[in-house]
C-alpha cells in the first residue's frame, strides 16, 4: 500500500512538474514595462494641451495630435482582438517557421519612425468611433489596463499561438510587444506635431 501510494504521489508530481509553456519571469516582466512605459508616455505627450493644440495639423495631409490618439486607442483594440482571437484557437507552432523578427527587433520596427506606413481605412482617426480626445484616452487606458493584468498573470502559450496579417507574422508574445510599441510610435509623431514652427503656443 506504502508503494502504491508513493507511486502516485510521484506521478502528480510529474504532471505538476511538467513543461510550462508559459513565458517566463523575464519576458513578463519586459511586456509589463514596456506596456506601463509607453502608457505613460502618451499621456505624458498630452499634458497641457490646449483644444487648439490638440487639432493642430502640420500640413492637410498630417495627422494632429487628436488624431493620433485616436489612430493609437482603435489600433489597440483591433491588434488586441488578432492577438485573442488566435489564443482560442488551437496552438499552431509549426507557423513559427514565418516569423522573421526577434522581440528586439519587433520593438525597434515599430517604433521606429524612419518608414512611414499608411494604415488600414478601420484604423484611420476619421473611421473609429471616438467622439473625442477623451473618449479614445479612456478606451486607451482601459484597453492597457487589461493588457497589463493579462500579462501578469497569464499562464497561456503565447509563443505557440501565432498571427499573421497584413503586418507579418508573429507569436502572441511579440504581438504584445507589438501593442506597446505601436503607442509609442505615435507618441513620437505627436511630438512631432509639436516641433513643427507653427505649432499654436496655447
């Protein structure tokens, strides 16, 4: 009985020992930074702004700073929304094989704003349904939110569920660094708007 025992003990151990495909304390902690960085950097970007400033455009076809905000807060959604849809579905490693970037790399093509990018017709400011400046400040920051408390505590396989779109391919993992990095993409361009020489000084 002694061994029989014993031998079951073993085996939960086993199955409670087993591989985790969860990602781990590091990347974690990478996504939650990265996440809580570049939220804080697009509301860094609004202190203070005046209406006028706010709507103030560089030339006719720029974006002003409203826009931007609310090309960031409908993106946020919609790559979320890819990037859940694709955790539902069954893991499909064997597209891993497509994926062509590094997490640092991911980071430093989106963030980077030497390569401009016209966006899909759903994701321009004109088409999401904000109101407001307000109205997409607050669907951005409760979208993070989520984002966030998901990363932190998620034991799901981000590495083995992979998107692809328009975009390219990457696991879920990297869509997360994707969503963060994008925020702060045009948090760059808002900074832009207020360089330009004829930016309204309030």
């Amino acid at each position: 009985m002694k061994k029989l025992s014993f031998f079951a003990i073993t085996i939960l151990l086993l199955a409670f020992t087993g591989k985790n495909n969860s990602i781990t304390d590091k990347e974690r902690k990478t996504a939650t930074e990265l996440l809580s960085q570049t939220e804080q950097g697009v509301f860094n970007s609004l202190l203070g702004m005046s209406d006028a400033q706010l709507n103030f455009k560089p030339a006719p076809d720029r974006w002003s700073i409203a826009e931007c905000v609310k090309h960031i807060a409908v993106t946020e959604h919609m790559l979320w929304q890819m990037t859940e849809a694709a955790l539902k579905q069954a893991p499909n490693p064997e597209k891993r094989a497509d994926i062509k970037a590094t997490d640092e790399q991911v980071v430093s093509m989106i963030e980077s704003r030497e390569h401009k990018v016209k966006t899909a017709p759903p994701m321009e400011p004109q088409n999401t349904p904000y109101k407001s400046t307000a109205d997409a400040l607050a669907s951005f920051r409760e979208a993070r939110e989520k984002l966030i408390q998901f990363i932190n505590t998620t034991d799901a396989d981000l590495r083995n569920h992979v998107v692809s779109f328009a975009a390219g391919t990457y696991d879920s993992y990297q869509m997360v660094l994707f969503i963060a990095s994008h925020s702060n993409r045009h948090t760059q361009q808002m900074e832009e708007v207020k360089a330009d020489p004829n930016f309204p000084k309030n």
